[in-house]
C-alpha cells in the first residue's frame, strides 16, 4: 500500500545499511530510522522550530541517555529547522555515535530539502 505523504528510502552508511520512513503529517513531520529490516521503538525526540521568542529550535529526548539525548535531540532540531514543522523522531539503531547522527543529518537534508 502507497500513501503521498509517506515516504522510505534507505542507504549505506558506516553502520550498514539504514532504512528511513518519513511521515508527513497535517501538523508535522514523524521520521523513522533503523538499521534492521523493521522499523521500532528506540532513542527518541520531539523539537519545534525557532519561533515565539525563540531564535533556536527546542526539543526535548525520549528513551535516551546523556550522549545519545544530545545527538537525537540535534538531529531533530535540524529536521524541524530544515522543515520548519514539528519533528517526532524515532532511532532504532543498536547504538548511535556522533559521525552516523552526521551521516543520517546528511541523508535527511539532501532528501528533505530540493
């Protein structure tokens, strides 16, 4: 079944091969990252882009620790940035470092942005 406002693609990357589905809703933007066959619940963040008084975007983590909270949390600034929509983020990835949330930043911008 093929929707419009869903989108899934998936590349190669230092940590294998990455499967993402973008959803675009009425309101924002749900993205979903994994590096296995299935898509599934794992480090997690929500941001808003700047506005009302904010010059930056502002973002809030789920699920996550210290340095992965840090590395969610950016990635979803940026989508909701890029977007200018709210952004739900979801990363089921065994582990994430700072040069594959670079990676996935990468990937995201060049199919996010014409």
């Amino acid at each position: 079944m093929e929707f419009d406002d869903i989108t899934e693609f998936s590349a190669d990357t230092s940590a294998g091969t990455i499967k993402i589905r973008v959803m675009n809703m009425k309101n924002g933007i749900l993205v979903l990252i994994s590096d296995s066959n299935q898509f599934r619940l794992g480090l997690s963040a929500m941001a808003i882009p700047a506005g009302r008084g904010r010059s930056e975007p502002t973002s809030v983590g789920f699920f996550t620790t210290e340095i992965e909270s840090t590395l969610v949390r950016t990635l979803a600034e940026r989508l909701a940035s890029w977007t200018n929509q709210t952004c739900m983020l979801v990363v089921g990835m065994t582990s994430l470092t700072r040069e594959q949330m670079l990676e996935l930043m990468s990937m995201l911008k060049n199919h996010l942005l014409p």
